[in-house]
C-alpha cells in the first residue's frame, strides 16, 4: 500500500496555563478548580455538550461517597439532587436535561475557554515533555498549548497518545461491558418495583426481583446477557432510569467496535420495553422517552503511574501521606467481562480510602495528569473509584495541582503535595480527619 508523505503546518489557535482534556465528571470540576485559582485554562470536549457521562452519556444515580466539601457536593446541589440522596444510597437519577444546562453555567468563568465539538488527535511533545495538544475543530486542526495538560478523557487518550504506559482489563485481557442507558416514563409509581443494583433485596410477588430476571432470562423470556435488570427512580415521577442493556467483548478504545455496540444496545433497548410492558406491574403503559448519545463505557485504560493502588488497599481504607482525595467509598463492582450480572460471586465493600496524588502522575511523561478512571490503579481497584462521584474529586485535585505546577513553573511529579494540600483544605475539603 503506498504511503503518503503528508506535510502540514498546524497553527497555534491558543496557549494555555492548563488544557484539561475531556468534560466529563472529572474534567469540568479539573477546569473550574483550575481557573478559580487564576489559571487561564482550555476545556477540550469531542461532544457538543458538556458533562460527560452525566449528560451525553445518560448515567444516573451519582454513585460513591467521598469526604466533606469536595466539588461534588457543589455539583450535586446545582443539579438539585435531594441531600437525603448525597451518599447515593436512595439511588434517585438526576434531571440529564437540567444538568446540560446548568454544567455549562458551572464552567462559565473567564478564565476557562471551552473547546466543544473538538477531539483530540495527538499529544506535542518536547522529548517526554508534553507542550500542547493537536486538536480537531470546526475551523480545522490546531495546535493548543498548555503548561499543564489534566486528561480526563476517561479512556486515557492524552497519556496514550503521548506516550505513557497504559494497561487495559483484566490478566485475559477482558474489560468490563458497555452500556447504554435510557430512560422510562409512563410508569405507575403506585406498582412499579424500583430496584437500585446487586445489592438489593427488593421483592416482587414475594420473590427477590433480581432472581425473578434471572428466571426470565433462563426461561428465554430475557437475553441471558440481561438477567440483572436495574430500575432506579429519577427527580421526575413516572419514570425509571434503566441500566440493563449490556454489550460485552468491547474494546471502546478500538473504532471498529462502537458501532456494533451501538446497534446492539439500542435493540437490546426494544427487548426490555416489551419485557416490562408484559410481564412487570405498573409498566404496562412505558415507553423510552430519551436514552444516552453515547456507550456508557466502564472500563477502558488505565495509565500507570508513581503509584499503582490496589483493591485490597481499598477494602483496608488505607491512608496516604500525599492524599489528595480522602474517604471515597463504593463497592468493588466488577460488571461480568464475559456474561451476565457480576464477576464476582461475593460483593467485595471497602473501607473509605484515600486516593494518594502520585496514583495522577504518569510514568514517562512530564506536565501531565490524570483524572478520573483512568488514573492508576488495578482492574479491581478500578471497579471502585470509577464512579462519578469519586471522578469529581479527583477532577479538582488534578485542577489545583495543574494551577499550582503552571503558577511555580515546575512539573506534576516534582510539585510539593503538601502546598496542594494545603491549598485543598483551606478551600474546605476534609483529608485528614478519622
């Protein structure tokens, strides 16, 4: 196949204290903790609309716990779920369309400019020195320079392209599946059973609602792949969030694979509205009003870094001495890579751990950090922290610290934690306390 020698200019369309790559949970908390500490900061997003997995991605309930006064307890008041709900045991789904719009006010600042519709293609790099990012707008391709790049692309975009070592699933290989979700409305809240995961005991007809689907799907009644059927309320009444749908052997760091996950998902989306209208009380009348524009993915890179945590750290609750996010907490969960429900037949819950700074510090390349899921850690660690919750905090952690590293002029791995945590709690949020 013959070869094209392509030889293009790229011009420089901005420069940037810190670029944070990706507006997802992680990334917008990254870009205004940045910004609010007088970085002039560029918000890079491939979609048209900002907040990632708790917009265009259609996740709901926010999941996992973290200490007091992170940007995630400022999040969930702006999208108005109800305090009662903050520890995500109640399970209640977000209004996605409210959340559109009032992330997109979160991010008005002066200092952040924001990038939508702009994918990233590659990393510019000086030797292991990552300077700037090569991006793709509506205006053509572009060179954006940052002193400090956060990648909060979830998938580990930045650290791949740039050449940081990154793991993918688990020792086969195999990465949790992908999922779309979608929600119901048109649902009898005076009948309709609400189930929030595999920790619930919920019943229906005097049976565990969960061993019920997985009845159904031995019966043929479901696909065997959509024996765990998972119903949460939302903010509105008459509706449920539905994270069911499951597509498994995806790589969603290959192209070749969204599509035909995408179809896939949205049938299986046609199967489980005739399932409920049939044979579930007070669904008789449900339809799918709205779904995600993208796959849910769980589970795609993870970057290593100075420092690798682990699951077995996590169930300890261990504490670190250069921790930046304190007391998160969510089971170890572990969606099955290669069928239905869970991986594991035990549920693993942890102590509320520390994430510690160094878990953000790729190894490899300098001026970088992660945020997000695709910080370092291990497949089963991963399964915990990869929550939307737990993003958040991570997401303001890596914004300070990228402030901090443009403002002193020095690069992520050699930044004193101590002034970043100094910087955390003075703002208010807890890494100390029992």
């Amino acid at each position: 196949m013959e070869e094209w020698n392509y030889e293009k200019r790229f011009p420089v369309i901005g420069s940037y204290d810190v670029l944070v790559a990706g507006a997802g949970p992680a990334g917008i908390c990254a870009a205004v903790a940045a910004a609010r500490m007088g970085a002039r900061v560029a918000l890079i997003e491939r979609y048209g609309v900002l907040g990632g997995n708790l917009t265009a991605g259609y996740v709901g309930p926010i999941l996992g716990m973290v200490g007091k006064g992170t940007m995630r307890d400022e999040i969930m008041g702006l999208l108005g779920v109800p305090e009662n709900d903050m520890i995500g045991e109640i399970g209640i789904a977000h209004d996605m369309e409210r959340a559109k719009r009032v992330l997109a006010e979160f991010v008005a600042h002066e200092n952040i400019h924001v990038f939508l519709q702009t994918p990233i293609g590659d990393g510019i790099l000086k030797g292991t020195s990552l300077k700037g990012l090569l991006v793709m707008t509506k205006e053509g391709l572009g060179i954006l320079e940052g002193k400090v790049t956060v990648d909060a692309t979830g998938d580990g975009d930045v650290a791949y392209f740039a050449g940081a070592p990154v793991e993918k699933g688990r020792e086969d290989g195999l990465m949790q599946p992908v999922t779309l979700e979608f929600t119901l409305e048109g649902v009898d809240e005076s009948r309709a059973v609400t189930c929030i995961g595999d920790v619930d005991d919920v019943e229906l007809n005097g049976e565990r609602f969960l061993d019920y689907c997985a009845r159904c799907a031995e019966q043929g009644l479901l696909p065997e792949n959509l024996a765990a059927v998972r119903l949460h309320r939302t903010a509105r009444p008459g509706q449920r969030q539905v994270n069911t749908t499951q597509c498994n052997g995806v790589d969603a760091t290959r192209v070749q694979d969204l599509y035909l996950a995408e179809r896939e998902l949205r049938s299986q989306m046609e199967i489980l509205v005739k399932f409920f209208r049939e044979n579930l009380p007070g669904y008789e009348k449900c339809w799918c009003m709205a779904s995600g524009d993208t796959l849910g993915v769980r589970e795609t890179r993870r970057v290593i870094g100075e420092y690798v945590i682990t699951a077995k750290e996590l169930a300890a609750g261990k504490r670190f001495e250069d921790v930046v996010v304190h007391k998160a907490e969510f089971i170890v969960d572990i969606h099955n890579p290669a069928g239905a429900g869970q991986a594991e037949d035990k549920i693993q819950y942890v102590v509320p751990y520390d994430l510690p700074y160094r878990c953000f510090v790729p190894l490899k390349v300098e001026n970088l950090l992660t945020a997000g899921r695709c910080i370092s850690g291990t497949h089963r660690a991963h399964a915990s922290y990869r929550v939307m919750s737990i993003c958040m905090a991570m997401g303001e952690a890596a914004g300070m610290a990228a402030a901090l590293c443009a403002k002193d002029g020095c690069s992520p791995r050699s930044l004193d934690v101590k002034k970043l945590q100094d910087a955390l709690t003075k703002k208010g949020v807890d890494l100390f306390s029992e």
